[in-house]
C-alpha cells in the first residue's frame, strides 16, 4: 500500500476517489465482479458439467458456508495483519478460486473450488462490514451503505448483462472464459487498490479477542434469523428457475439483470429512508415481504402457480433484502467502537450456523416437496418480524431493545 498510515481524520484532504468510502466501493466492486459470476454461470454449469441434482447443490452451498461458520478465525488473524490487507488479501483468494472453477469441472473439483473462493468472500465480507462499521460516520452511514449497495447492484447489472447479451447473440457460453473474465477483474482491481491507496487507521483500537455481549443479543438473534433465511433463497430460488422452468443459462442472467438493475435505484433509497424512520421500520417492512414472497413461492408448487409469478416474486425478494443493511446501522448505533472488527467475526458466525446446517437437509426435502422449504423460509421471515418489533426507535448504548428502560440519572435531594 502506498505511504505509510493515514488517520481516517485526515483522509478527507485526499482527492474524492482515494478516500475510505471510495475504497469501501472498490473492493466491493472487485467482491461483486468475482462473486456474481460464480453465481450467474452456477446453477447451469454444475447441471451440465457434473450432472448436479438438488441434493447436491445443497451439499455445494453447505460447503461453500462452512468457511463463513469459521468466520470467527479471523479475529485471531487481526492480530497478526492489518484488517485492510486482510480485506484485499481475502480478494485475491475470492479471485483465483472463481477463475479455477471451470478448469475442475467434477464433484470434488467443485468443491474444492467453491472453498477456496468460498475462504477468500467470506474473510471479506467480514472483515468489509467492520470497516465500513469504523470508517463510515454514523449521520452518514445509511446513506453510503446505500451507495455500496448500488455499487454492488451495478456490477452484478454488468456481469449478468455481458453473459445474457453472449447469449441473446446465439453463441455458446464459454465457462472458462465467463470464470476467467470475472475471477481475474476481481484480482486486478485489488492489485490496483493495494498500490493505490493509504492505509487507513481507525481512531479507536479493534479488540483482537472474541466478543459475545448478553447486550447485543437482539442484533444476534435477527443475524441468525437472516441467515437461515437467506440460505434459502440463494440456493433454491434460482434452482428452481433452471429444475422447474428450464431456464436456460442467458435467461437466468437475464432474470439477475432485471433484479439488480432495480437494485441499483431502490439501494440508495433505502439508505435514505432508513436516516429518516429508523431501523425498526426497515427491518418491519423487509419481514413483511419476505413472508408473502416466500408464501407465494409455495404457492408456485403447492398450487402450480406459473413461471411468471415467479419471475417476479424473485425480483421482489432481493429489493426487500436489500433493506437488510439495517442491521448493519442498528449495531452501528449500540456497540462500543472498539466491538465492531470481533463482533463482525462472531456475527458471521452466527449467521452461518443455519446457512451450513440446512441446505443440505433442504436439498433432500427438496427431492420430497420443494414447496415445503419455502414454507419454512415464510415461518422463518414472521418470526424476524417478532424480533423486529424489538427494535427501539432511536437505539444506542444502554438503549439496545425496545424493553431495555434507559439508565436515568438519580436527581440529587434538595440542600436542607
């Protein structure tokens, strides 16, 4: 990284596109690039590759979660490396796993591919979540996580486009040459963030232990709920796209374009009104959502609703998840400074203690009814939505739910 260490105070004398929240965009840009295109070419690729059914795209996905369950190593990690290095480090890792995807196209190949890629995305988004934690002021930060967010969505927009466009043309999908494109972008554009920017020093020191506070246990509950959840829909939704309907690979793109592209505008609007309403309002309306979404896709199965409802209702699952960052400021605002880098760890954990323990259960469900596993994802969106409530409207320290009652300062007797 260029010069020596530069604290976050004196960052704003630097141009614009050189300044944390630039390199926060860049490295998700980077993240984006590689992981949207493992996931784009995915469902098709391990279909006709190694003829994969939905019991072992479970136990893919189970795979590909278990390094996010380890997410708690990287504590241990920070006290050996800096967490800005350890972001770009895990992108180099994100990288090369995503370019080697297609060179290993068997059962075990896959796997040990999705881990590789699987180490190096989620030591990032770990680590990218207490950055954005330290370095985003909090008057500011729904604002610019709405910002990322559509930088995220933008290039998703640009990965699912460029495959689609290959094959509305009539040609044939090159595999090796979509994992090339996306794994390689994500390797170069660390390379150039690593060289051309600062390291970046927080004012407050990050503990180098693991954090597990009883005061913090609402933003854990609706961590773990989010991730059972969430695990659904990314590794049946799209599935069921390719098993049910037949989708080709440039029409599932086509379908990804279609939702980031709404993504992209409906971010920076959620950032907005989340400053102006509150978490609690956000996280209501996204649980609110989920639960019809995810009624009506077994509705698709149980009553034998078509291929365009379901177009649909998978745009509409990924505008309300994206008002998940919600969580994100609600922490934000209750946590000690110093909590933000062990307590990202410990809440990835969490968060994938679900997402490594049912796909692969889901997957044999799956084979028996799949329109049961969306119901479950349904019960599991109403009970978040309980959680939800507990949320207060202005959280801070000692103010972490709504039952918490605030510390009131004793009023001191009058003089005699």
């Amino acid at each position: 990284m260029s010069g020596s260490a530069l604290d976050l105070a004196d960052a704003e004398s630097l141009p614009r596109w050189r300044r944390p929240e630039s390199l926060l965009a860049l490295m998700t840009f980077g993240m984006t690039l590689a992981f949207s295109t493992w996931m784009a070419a995915l469902n098709n690729f391990v279909v006709e590759a190694a003829a994969f059914d939905g019991a072992d795209i479970g136990v893919l996905h189970a795979v590909r979660e278990i390094p996010g369950f380890l997410a708690f190593l990287v504590v241990f990690l920070l006290a050996i490396i800096a967490e800005q290095r350890l972001a770009l480090l895990s992108l180099v890792a994100l990288g090369v796993g995503t370019a080697l995807t297609p060179e290993l196209p068997s059962w075990w190949g896959l796997m040990a591919t999705t881990v590789i890629s699987s180490v190096g995305f989620h030591y990032f988004e770990t680590v990218n979540q207490s950055l954005q934690l330290q370095w985003l002021p909090k008057e500011r930060a729904p604002q610019a996580l709405g910002r990322i967010l559509s930088v995220a969505s933008g290039t998703s927009l640009l990965v699912y486009g460029s495959i689609a466009l290959s094959g509305w043309l009539g040609g044939p999908v090159d595999y090796h040459l979509v994992y090339w494109i996306g794994g390689g972008g994500c390797v170069a554009v660390t390379l150039f963030a690593w060289l051309a920017y600062p390291q970046f020093r927080a004012p407050h020191a990050q503990g180098k232990k693991l954090v597990l506070r009883s005061r913090y246990w609402l933003y854990y509950a609706l961590v773990f709920m989010g991730g059972a959840r969430r695990q659904i829909f990314v590794v049946f939704a799209a599935f069921m796209m390719v098993e049910r309907f037949g989708f080709a690979l440039h029409e599932v793109t086509a379908l990804f374009l279609v939702t980031y592209l709404a993504n992209m505008f409906f971010a920076p609007v959620v950032g907005r009104l989340i400053g102006r309403y509150g978490e609690r309002m956000a996280l209501s309306v996204e649980y609110v959502g989920l639960a019809f979404v995810f009624a009506a896709y077994a509705g698709v199965y149980f009553l034998g609703w078509g291929v365009t409802l379901a177009l649909a209702l998978y745009v509409l699952d990924h505008l309300f998840f994206a008002m998940a960052f919600a969580q994100k400021t609600y922490f934000q605002k209750i946590a000690d400074p110093s909590d933000h880098a062990p307590t990202a760890a410990v809440a990835f954990t969490i968060n994938h203690i679900a997402a490594v323990a049912l796909p692969a259960p889901l997957g044999l469900l799956w084979l028996i009814e799949p329109g049961a596993v969306y119901a479950l994802a349904c019960a599991m969106a109403l009970v978040s939505l309980g959680l939800s409530q507990l949320v207060p409207r202005h959280p801070e320290p000692g103010r972490e739910t709504a039952l918490t009652r605030p510390v009131v300062a004793p009023v001191a007797a009058p003089a005699e």
